[in-house]
C-alpha cells in the first residue's frame, strides 16, 4: 500500500510524554503572561485611545506641511459664493519645474466656464486642476497656486471625466454619458461644482450639443457652478450668447502648431484639427480632401477664430511688454526717490552743520564787538553811541547771514553769496535740479542683491511592475497586494497592469474585480485575451483620475445599493 509508518523506541516514550508536558507549561505560561499584558493595557485603554488621535492628528499635519513643501503650496482664502480665483494654478501630478501655471477665474454672478481649443492642449488638464485644488483647499490642505488665491467652497463635486463605457454594463460612450449627466442633474443642488469632460460626444453632434445646452440650463437654473470641456461649435455660440456664461480657449500658436497651455476668457478655441492630424501624420493629400468636405460656413468660421487666436496672443504680448515697462518705471521712479532723499538728507546736514558754524562766528563777532566798546568806554570816547548802533547793524547782518532771513542787499548794496538758507532742499522739486545745485560725488551705485531661489525637494517615484501574481492567495491577502501595485503604477505612470489570479473557483476572481469597481485609480478593467491569460487574468487600465470620480463612484454605488 505504500504506506509510511512512524516507530517510536520504548526508550524515548518517556521523554517524549515530559516534552509534550514542557511543551504544554510552556503555552499556558504564554497565556499566562499575555492576558495579564492585556489586562494592564485594558487598564490605560482611554490614555492610549487619546494618544493615538492625537498622534494621528499630527501626522496630518505635519503631512499637509510635507506636502506644501513638494508642491510650493499657499493657503488660499475661502468662499461660499461659488466664485473662485486661483492664479498661477498647477495640477499637483505635473512637475512644478517643466507644468506652465494657468489661471482659473469664475467671478461674481458668473455660473459657467465652456473651455474649448485644440486637442492636447490642456482642456482635461485645467479641468482637473480646478477640481483637485478646490478639494484640497476644503480639507485644509495649501495648493500648488500663488499667494492670495481663492477658492470656493461646495457641498457636493461631480465630475464626468474620461470615458465610462463598458462592455460588462452594456454601456456605450454616450450612453453612459447620458447615465452619468441624470445622476448629476437628480442630485445637484445651488452649492453643487460640476465638472463634463467633453460634453455631447458619441453621438450626432447637433444633437450632442442640444442636449448639452439644456444640461447646462438645468444646472444654471439650479444654481450650480459648472465646467466643461467641448468641441461643439453651437456649445460655442451658446457660451456668447449668455452673460452668466463665459468662452475660454486654451492658447494655441498656429505657425508651430503646439499649445502654450495658457487660458484665455472671453474667446471660445479653433480645435485645429485638421492640421493636428497633418502633425501627428496623416498624409497632406488626404487633408486637402478632408477641408474639401467641410462647408464654407466652417471655414470661415475656423479662419475667423484663426485670426482672433491671433489677434489676441498679439493684444497679450503688448499687454505683457506694457507690464514690464510698467513695472520697470516704478523701479526706476523707486530708486529716484530714495536717491532725492538720501540727498535732501545729505543737504540737511550740511545745513545743520553751516547754521553752527555761522552761530559760533556771530558768537566770536559779538564777544569781539562787545570788548571794542569796553574799550571804548574806558578811554572816554564821546562817539560810543553811534557807534553801538553800528555795533546793532553788524549783528542784525551777520544774524540774517546766519539764519538766511531774506534781504536785499549787504555790505555796500551788494547781495552776498555764501551759505544756504533753511529750507534750501525744499526748494528743487526734482533729483536732477538739485544734483546741479550740489554736484555731489555720488560714487559707485551698488547692484541690488537677487534673491535666493526657493529650494525644491525632489521626491523619487518608485518603479512599478506591469504584472502582479497572487495564485494561491486568499482573498484577505490578495487584494492589499492589488491595491499596493495600483498605487505604484499610479504613481509610475503606466496606462495598464495585469492581475494574475488565475480561473480556479472563481472566488479570488470575483472579489478581485469587485474591489476594481470602485478603486479611484483604475479607469477600467477587462478580462484577459485568449493570448494573455484569458479568464485567469484581469487587465486594469490605470486612469489618474482625482478624488471626485472615486467620490462619484462610491456614490452611485450606493445609489445602486439603495434602489
């Protein structure tokens, strides 16, 4: 039968009962000591309990510190009109040294942005940056955007972004746009941030844009704010129409055909994408009969937007140019001043020190004069009293010589020049007329000092693997390995992964994709191809999608659950 049989000598039963003995002390002593630990820990469980909250409440935030650090954050100010002001705005993904900063402006009794412009030109990216931000100002978290930006501050944020469409659903693009959009209008109230990532698409265009329209006059009526992405050129035209309504385009420059990832109010965006398909290589033939199909109502349209684009970068660059001449001026007007009063002060002094100098002399005259009269007076001399009036004459000149009091003419009719009067400075209104007067040496003008660049921490993103196993695993061990791979490809920037849990029951499959469903970082998942391990492997294509989709998600979880 090939069995394995185990024979025990008689010799070792003895000492093999007093192991087993040992061995059983051994566990009861372990349980011995163990429920006497726990019961003096049982004992400071309200100390421990408050320890531990207020360790965690530190570490978030010394977190949010840490992470105003990466990201050179500021405190922005907070709203409850719905308005917001965030200026020099990066999306913190994006590296602060390479991402162009934009401005996200939405001002009082405004309730709609439309922004439109070319392909990768940064509609999505703005959108998502504005999105991102306004939840991280609401948890008290500083944001990537410059001193003295403001946000507003919402009871509830949705955000359509990226496609949802799903072979497991039976869900197309535009049907799952339109599920999406009812569950936003059912629950949107006057506190509510919308965010629609190409609006009306995945279906006939005029009929897309109808429908986006009276979307957005749902959410208007509601009070809500709203933001959207689009390429529609009647979402366009209903953007110039309203006043509460407002057209941005992402700047593009039509001789390079590359964005500038700028923002410009007021102008709705050329999609450009004929050109772009030329760019990114169809061929030119193919191009020509591509604008040939389009009616003569769309090119002039697309020229006329063209030229605006261009127009408006030219207005930009002036306005730029004017700036910095501007600023320039009020440097140089700066320094002027501060030269005119380091010379008025210049000027005071030496006054100051001509008004003692004269004082000491007037003083010596007068100790003169008196000792004449003295000596006068001795010899008898019978002239003595004009010659104290004369004495009063010298003194009163010699004070008006001293104090500057004005006169018309001394010693012989002969106006005197000499020392300034009091007030000498107040008497030049400008740097140059009073340099003439003094022609100081104003020696060397030393360059101003440049301020030290902030310091940058760099943070080094970890490698991340295309494919994670867990064969074998239960479902309690597998999932926190998932989790963990999302998280690094997240952060590694890979579009997908694969999940290896093989076919087996089922069980270890099924928990795996449902914990997928509603994970914040995974756009979608689909079962393997027959070539890539059909049913035994999971694909999870990696979106980065912010906290508001995940938030969506659990959301219409529960509204699932709850129906």
């Amino acid at each position: 039968s090939r069995a394995t049989y185990f024979i025990e000598p008689l010799s070792t039963v003895d000492e093999n009962n007093e192991l087993n003995l040992l061995l059983k002390d051994e566990k009861e002593e372990e349980r011995r000591i163990l429920l006497d630990l726990t019961t003096r820990i049982r004992a400071k469980a309200g100390e421990i309990s408050l320890a531990v909250e207020v360790l965690g409440y530190l570490d978030l935030v010394f977190a949010k510190a840490k992470c105003a650090r990466i990201f050179n954050g500021s405190i922005p100010l907070l709203n409850d009109q719905g308005r917001w002001q965030l200026r020099q705005a990066r999306h913190p993904l994006l590296d602060s040294r390479s991402a162009v900063p934009i401005d996200l402006l939405l001002a009082e009794g405004q309730s709609t942005l439309i922004i439109t412009g070319a392909n990768t030109g940064g509609k999505t990216v703005a959108l998502k940056t504005l999105g991102l931000l306004t939840l991280m100002a609401q948890c008290g978290i500083p944001i990537p955007a410059a001193e003295g930006s403001e946000a507003a501050v919402f009871n509830k944020i949705f955000a359509d972004i990226g496609d949802e469409q799903s072979l497991q659903d039976n869900l197309s693009t535009f049907s799952a746009w339109v599920q999406t959009a009812s569950r936003i209008i059912k629950e949107t109230t006057g506190s509510s941030l919308v965010l629609m990532d190409e609006v009306g698409g995945g279906t006939d265009p005029n009929e897309g844009a109808a429908l986006t329209m009276a979307l957005i006059d749902e959410l208007r009526n509601r009070g809500a704010k709203t933001v959207v992405t689009t390429h529609l050129n009647l979402i366009k035209a209903y953007g110039a129409i309203h006043p509460d309504v407002v057209n941005v385009s992402v700047e593009f420059n039509p001789d390079t055909l590359r964005p500038t990832y700028r923002l410009i109010y007021g102008l709705p965006g050329e999609s450009y994408a004929l050109p772009m398909a030329e760019k990114w290589g169809f061929d030119h033939g193919l191009i020509e009969r591509a604008s040939a199909y389009l009616g003569e109502g769309d090119r002039k349209v697309g020229k006329l937007l063209q030229s605006l684009e261009r127009t408006q970068q030219e207005i930009e660059a002036k306005r730029q140019e004017t700036e910095r001449l501007q600023r320039e001026a009020a440097a140089s007007r700066k320094e002027a001043e501060a030269l005119l009063l380091k010379a008025r002060r210049e000027v005071e002094s030496l006054l100051a020190q001509s008004r003692d100098e004269a004082r000491a002399l007037v003083q010596r005259a007068k100790d003169n004069l008196r000792e004449m009269i003295n000596e006068f007076k001795a010899k008898g001399r019978t002239d003595i009293h004009r010659l104290s009036q004369a004495i009063r004459a010298e003194e009163e000149k010699i004070n008006c010589l001293a104090w500057g009091a004005p006169q018309e003419e001394l010693a012989g009719g002969r106006k005197q020049k000499g020392r300034p009067n009091p007030g000498f400075a107040e008497n030049f209104k400008t740097l140059g007329q009073l340099g003439e007067a003094l022609a100081p040496n104003s020696g060397q003008r030393k360059k101003p000092i440049q301020s030290a660049r902030p310091a940058l921490i760099h943070y080094q993103i970890p490698a991340a693997a295309r494919e994670i196993k867990v064969i074998g695993l239960r479902v309690a061990e597998a999932l926190p390995l998932v989790d963990k791979a999302i998280d690094e490809a997240f952060l590694g920037g890979l579009k997908e992964i694969d999940v290896i849990h093989g076919a087996g029951t089922g069980k270890l499959r099924t928990a795996i994709r449902e914990y997928l469903r509603d994970h914040a970082c995974v756009k979608q998942f689909l079962p393997g191809v027959p070539g890539r391990g059909g049913d035994g492997v999971t694909v999870v294509e990696i979106g980065p999608a912010p906290p508001a989709v995940s938030s969506g998600r659990r959301l219409r979880k529960n509204s699932t659950e709850q129906g």
